[in-house]
C-alpha cells in the first residue's frame, strides 16, 4: 500500500495551463449533460442541479428544456433484476433519442455508478449504445471508464482501483465489495476488470489507458490520439487521483467530441462534477438546512449492511439524543408477526418524532439468508422488507426536520417511494460524499433537507457528526 503513495506524492505538480486550456475548450462545449444514476448517492459531488426520479416523454422532455447544462436521473438500477433494468435503459435511451431529435439538442450521456465498481456492467451501457444507433444517426467510438472519486478515497493509478483505508490503499477486488453476492468481481486492474465483465469479448490487451504521466505532462496530442483512433465501443479506462487529472483528460476528449468521436461513460461522481463545470462549495450549514419553524424531531433510516455502516451506526448510538429501534426483518418469514413489528416501529416513529425526539430506525445487522437456491425466495422477502421500510417514512404523521437515508438502495426507495420525490434540488453536501436534496413541492414533505448517506462513505464517526451538526 505504500508503494501507491509513493507514486501518488511522486506524481508532478500541474501548471496554470490546466485552467486556461480548460476554460478555452470548456466555454463551447453546450450539449445537455445526461446523467443516469443506478442509485442517488450520484449527486455526491454537485450542487443547484436538478434530479428526476421518473423518465416518461414527459419527464425527459423537461430534462432537455431544463436551463441548466447537467441533469441527474434516478434509474435506481442496482436494485433491479437485469430484464427490468434493460427494459429500463431501453425506454430511456429511446425517448433521450427522440427527444434530442425534435429539440435539435446533441447530448452527453453517462451511466454514473458506484465507485466500488459494482453495478449492472456492461448491460446498461450496452444496452443504451446499441437502443441509441438503433434510434438515431449517432455510432459510439468508445466507451470511457472512470471509476475514480476523490471524496470516497477512490484512485486509479497504473490502471489499478484503489479504495483508501486508514493504513493506505486497498486493490478494490481485494474489498468486501468485490464479494458483492450479485455483483461481485475479481479484478483490480480495470483492463483486465473489463475482460471479467465482458468475457473476453473486450480482452484486457486491447483495452486502452490514459496513463497519469500523460495526464500530469498535459500530453493532450497522445490523449487526442487514443481517443480518435478509438472505434467499434471500444474501453478506454482513465487513471486519476485528483479532479486536475479528470480536467486534464475532459480537455482532450470535448476536443475528440469536437472532430465528432462519441463516447458513452461510466464513471463515479467525480466526472460528473468535472464535465459539468461544477464549482466547489462549502459544505451545506444547519441554518441552510432546517427550518427554525419545524420543532419535530428528524428521521434517521439505516438500511445498508456494508461493514462501515453497522460501524457507523454504533458510534451513533452513544448519541443519547436520538430513539433508537431496531426492525426486525427476521420476522419477514411469518407475515402475522411481520405486521405486527411494522405497527410496533410506525408507533414509536410517529410518537417520538412529533414530540421533537429523532428517531433512528435501522435493520437487523444479520443478512436474510434462506440457504442455497432459494435466490428469488429471498428476493422476494426483501422487497417486503424495502417496502415496510419505506411506508414508516410515507406514513410519518408528522413532518420531520429532516430525513437520512443510510445505504444506495435504501435512500432510493426512501426517497422515490416513502418521501414520493419526483424532482428534486441537489443543494450540495454535508460532508465529503453525503449529497443532500431539497424535497419538491409534490413531495410527501416538500422542502425539508434529504441526506444521502452511501453505505461506503466516511468514518467510523462521519454518521454521528453529521447528526450532531444537524442537532446542534
């Protein structure tokens, strides 16, 4: 692991050239930005952007009329079985197509995903470039892979993912979330990552690398090379440990789309922010958040069972301002008891919340596991499970001060389902890679402050700060 910030620190400096190139090639480029977001935790990095969470012709016809450049859209595709989610991708792809045709407005899409490297890859971005020439005159030359997220401590160097830990870097297919149970892999390095996913369709030899010496010696003519001579979908994977490495590289690709390359993209948020021209800012304070006039207590959901979570959720515990419950999703397998635990945990939620108590409600530690070849059997519990979850936010009979969602799943459903968003503000973060969404108009409680807490984000103690400033 040291090796890695040997060559991180080794790395040179960039110039003032960087900013100058970037604002020259930057301040032409005017496609709509498309970013489909397999969960929310995608905004982590932006601010006054707007996210859908629906998709009809409707929807994506105000995506394209939206004055502002980058638009999220919530496809919460990580938690869909693969027929769903190529359906999905397809119904998207068709109407962005379409839509992009009658307003004359060329587009930029990318397929945002976990910076852990799991999600339904290579579907969607296959189904999405195959839906897209299907339905257009647009052929895809390559596709872009950055998985790299500055926030998340997630860098690619030699073309290896790292995921930063407290004693250095950890290879990512060496993590807890390279033993995901349906996404799970076994490559660090990305070429040969591709090679995994794609069985060998895309070898790991015929993958090309934009190396970080090329990108810290602002070598944009080979970058511009690899980039034009890509054709047939080709992968190109990006390295990168700073936003200036993505600025580097954005400079030289808006030059390929320039001279009529096109390129689809899977990436982390950090791309987004960059290709968006995102500015930083401060990190969101408690009087930006919550409302001097809403005396109700806030709504902490804990669904994630990555292992950083159930360490999270402890260190909140020694809070002893927040009521805490555990809901006990074993009772699933009986349905009397099952329902009789969901009115047991809506009752403390409704009682302690309207009394100006927070209350956090988190799930059983212990996975559901019905043994081997009962998949579908658990699936099918656990979308119980998701939905009584959701309904104790829906059914909240009083309007929190504010809600977290810990986990991607979790805060979709939370957010799509319990709080019934169908457009929200991304208003920016609370901390390092915990985006927030002011609530629309139409939602079950419009304008209060939804925090999207990742499952993989932060310390042991970032849940419990973030709380603590909440409740200052």
């Amino acid at each position: 692991m040291n090796n890695i910030e040997e060559r991180i620190k080794a790395l040179p400096s960039y110039d003032e050239q960087l900013n100058k190139k970037w604002e020259t090639v930057r301040s032409s480029f005017t496609h709509k930005i498309i970013v489909l977001d397999d969960d929310p935790t995608g905004v982590q990095t932006v601010h006054d952007i707007p996210v859908f969470t629906d998709w009809s012709e409707k929807d994506i016809e105000e995506v394209f009329q939206e004055e502002r450049q980058m638009v999220f859209i919530l496809t919460n595709s990580r938690a869909f079985s693969e027929k769903t989610t190529t359906e999905v991708h397809q119904n998207i792809a068709r109407r962005i197509a379409a839509t992009s045709e009658k307003m004359n407005i060329p587009f930029l899409l990318i397929s945002r995903s976990d910076s852990t490297m799991r999600g339904h890859y290579p579907l969607e971005t296959v189904v999405l470039k195959n839906t897209l020439e299907e339905n257009s005159d647009v052929n895809f030359d390559g596709e872009i892979i950055m998985p790299f997220f500055k926030e998340g401590g997630r860098v690619t160097v030699d073309d290896v993912h790292y995921i930063k830990q407290a004693d250095g870097y950890l290879p990512a297919g060496e993590s807890e979330f390279a033993k995901d149970r349906m996404f799970g892999f076994k490559s660090s390095n990305l070429c040969n990552y591709v090679d995994e996913k794609t069985a060998g369709k895309f070898p790991a030899s015929e993958v090309v690398t934009i190396s970080l010496d090329e990108l810290r010696a602002l070598d944009l003519e080979v970058i511009m090379k690899k980039l034009t001579q890509t054709n047939n979908f080709g992968k190109i994977v990006v390295n990168a440990v700073t936003e200036e490495d993505v600025k580097a590289f954005s400079i030289a690709l808006l030059q390929a789309i320039e001279q009529g390359k096109n390129f689809l993209f899977r990436t982390a948020a950090s791309f987004t922010k960059v290709i968006g021209d995102v500015s930083s800012r401060p990190y969101l304070t408690k009087e930006e958040l919550t409302s001097n006039s809403n005396d109700n207590g806030g709504l902490i959901v804990i669904g994630s069972h990555v292992q950083k979570t159930t360490n999270q959720l402890n260190m909140l515990k020694e809070l002893d301002t927040i009521s805490f419950i555990e809901f006990k999703v074993s009772l699933v397998k009986d349905p009397k008891a099952f329902e009789q635990e969901i009115i047991r945990v809506q009752s403390f939620i409704n009682n302690h919340i309207s009394k100006g108590q927070t209350v956090c409600i988190y799930t059983s530690r212990e996975r559901l596991d019905l043994g081997e070849g009962m998949q579908e059997e658990e699936l099918a519990l656990s979308v119980k499970i998701s939905d009584a979850v959701t309904q104790f936010v829906n059914e909240c009979t009083a309007v929190p001060s504010y809600v977290i969602a810990k986990g991607g799943i979790t805060s979709s459903d939370v957010g799509t389902k319990g709080l019934e968003v169908k457009k929200a503000e991304v208003i920016g973060q609370i901390t390092a890679g915990v985006p927030v969404w002011q609530t629309g108009e139409t939602s079950k409680f419009p304008s209060i402050p939804y925090i999207i807490f990742p499952g993989n984000v932060g310390e042991d103690d970032t849940l419990k700060k973030v709380v603590q400033h909440l409740e200052a």
